[in-house]
C-alpha cells in the first residue's frame, strides 16, 4: 500500500540525488520502469545505459527528471523513505501502482492529486488513516499538512 507522511520527515531521502548515486543500470530492463520513462520523460529505453528522448535526443539515466529519478528509486527500494516532493502529479498513478505491488512510505509537502485514479487506497501516514477517495484523500491530506506535525524520525 501507498502510505505518505505529509510534511517534515527527517529521514526521507532526496530522490534524485539519491538516484544519481546509487543507480543500478540493470534497473532500466524492468518493464515498469521503461513504462514510466516512457510515460514520464516520453523517452524509450534503448540497452545499457541508453535512453533515448523525443525531445533530447540520446541522454543518460542522470539526465532522467527529477520525478522519474524518484519513481524508480521508491520502485526499486521501497523499504526506504523517499521525499517526493520532486515527483509531480503525473507520477501519481505510477506511486499507485508501486503501492499495489508493495507497501512503500514517501514524504510529500504538497497536496499531489490523485484526481480520476479512484478506487485506491492510501494511508495518511500522519494519522494512520486511510482513505479511498478523491474528496477523503483530500480532507486527510490538508489536514495533515495544516497540523505541521514533525515527525524527528
């Protein structure tokens, strides 16, 4: 299940920075993965470490988005907490479909929407409640973010 922690959470990574230090090229022959470069970046997956983009032309995987960069790294890690601030509301439905396969934690300091997904399930990690709808995603979440609460985790 998708869980976020809305707010200050200590000891959540930074996506892309993480990404670009830790990456494992072999990460790229995941189908997942080259659907949301395909999705995100409008780029294919070429072998190796080759992406090729409609709009760049051939890039490396650091020249990936910020966002992307922090898809992948929930995906292929997801017993660690990233900050997804960076990822924006076109990665919703891929956060989704990562806390289906499984049960990941990221930090957002933002309202991300998840307009049009419905059914999901979410769990407001701030209150440990979890909502399966738009409207009900969208009380927790602004309530969430309006209490501030940090989390020295």
């Amino acid at each position: 299940m998708l869980s976020i922690y809305f707010g200050n959470y200590k000891k959540a990574y930074y996506g892309p920075a993480w990404f670009n230090n830790s990456y494992d090229s072999e990460w790229f022959e995941n189908q997942l993965v080259q659907k949301m470069i395909k999705d995100i970046d409008k780029s294919d997956y070429k072998g190796g470490e080759l992406i090729v983009s409609e709009v760049l032309g051939p890039i490396a995987p650091k020249d990936l988005s910020g966002g992307l960069k922090t898809l992948i790294s929930i995906y292929k890690n997801p017993q660690m907490i990233f900050d997804a601030t960076s990822c924006g509301n076109n990665c919703a439905k891929w956060l989704l479909e990562i806390g289906e396969k499984e049960d990941v934690l990221i930090k957002l300091e933002y309202l991300m929407e998840f307009e049009g997904l419905e059914p999901f399930e979410i769990k407001i990690d701030n209150t440990g409640e979890i909502v399966t709808t738009e409207k009900a995603y969208v009380v927790a979440a602004l309530k969430a973010l309006h209490e501030g609460v940090d989390n020295e985790g």
